[in-house]
C-alpha cells in the first residue's frame, strides 16, 4: 500500500482528509434525506426551516394565477362569459390559502413535479421521481448542487437547488421548474 511509504501522522492526516471529502460530499445527500423524511411525516415546522429561502408560497402563487388566467381567457373565448367571470373570481379568492399549501408539506410535490392542476389528487400509478424527491444529485461548484427530479407522466424536469452555508451545512436555495411544459399542458387541457 501506497501509505505505508510514509510515518503513522501523515498517515493519520490522509486518513482525516479523506473521511472529510467524504463527510463534505456527503451533506446534499443527508439534506435530500431530510427533506423526504419531513414530507412523509409531514412535519410544517422541520419543513418551513429546511425550505425557508425557496419561497414556493410566492411562486406557486404566480402559478396560480397564470393558470386561473388561462381557464379564464379559454372560458370567454368559448363564449362562457358569466361562468368565466364567476370561476375566476371564485377561485382567485382561493389562491392564497393554495399557495400555501403548495408550499408546504401538502402540496410541495404537485409544486415540484409541475402538477398544480391537479392538487391535492396524487397520481394513482408513477409514484417515484419527483414524487417521492428522487432524482439525480449532480455538483454546480463547490458550494452548489442541483438534484434533477423527472415527472414520471409528463417527462419533464425539475431541479431542486441546494447551496452550502459553512462548512458542512447545507439549505435549499430554490427550485426551478418546467414552467412553459406546465403552461402548454394546461393550455392542451383546457381546449379538450
């Protein structure tokens, strides 16, 4: 063996060195870990704290809207007038209280896997990739991951931002999302 070159402390040191590259590389991997053990025991308080600087709750609500904007212009455009006005209005009202739990431990899934449409219905079959957080960890830099979730049904792809804070902490920094797919595939939806 290559150490056996040289004394028992720079031995030692190799031997530190390596179990901190280790315990370095390792941190996303325990954060991703973290964060599905908050969603399935639906924990608010862990989650709020793990995925503070997201702010899912403004995008989502955005999201929202866009989508409400949509059903609306579809609705008049079929000569639904009334029942636009009313569907919209009514449902504007609930974008707040929705947003919130897309955020949050409820909903943070059909947030992640771009199936606003659809909350609070989980898909009866395709329970993995981004539905149950697993997808593919790969290194932006050093202090920056990205895990790429995939919607099993639609195919797309969604990255959950992770950034280092000191030395072996680590938070979610954001989320980027197939935002024109989910905009298209509601669009599809509505003219059917």
């Amino acid at each position: 063996m290559v150490l056996k070159q040289f004394s028992w402390p720079y031995r030692l040191l190799v031997v530190v060195l390596l179990v901190g590259i280790y315990g370095f590389m390792r941190q996303p991997v325990v954060l991703v870990d973290e964060l599905k053990a908050a969603l399935e025991s639906k924990d608010e308080v862990k989650w709020q704290a793990l995925t503070a600087t997201v702010e899912a709750e403004a995008v989502s609500k955005k999201l929202m809207q866009g989508l409400l904007k949509l059903k609306y212009a579809a609705d008049w455009n079929q000569g639904h007038r009334a029942d636009a006005m009313t569907s919209y209005y009514g449902a504007l009202e609930q974008v707040d209280e929705l947003s919130v739990k897309l955020a949050g431990t409820e909903g943070f899934t059909h947030f992640l896997c771009g199936d606003l449409a659809n909350f609070p219905v989980l898909p009866e079959k395709n329970m993995t990739g981004c539905w149950l957080l697993e997808g593919d960890l790969s290194w932006r830099s050093a202090t920056q991951v990205q895990v790429a979730l995939v919607n099993p049904e639609q195919g797309w792809r969604s990255f959950l931002l992770l950034e280092r804070d000191g030395l072996f902490a680590w938070h979610v920094a954001g989320v980027e999302l197939p935002v024109d797919e989910m905009l298209a595939a509601y669009q599809k939806r509505l003219q059917e």
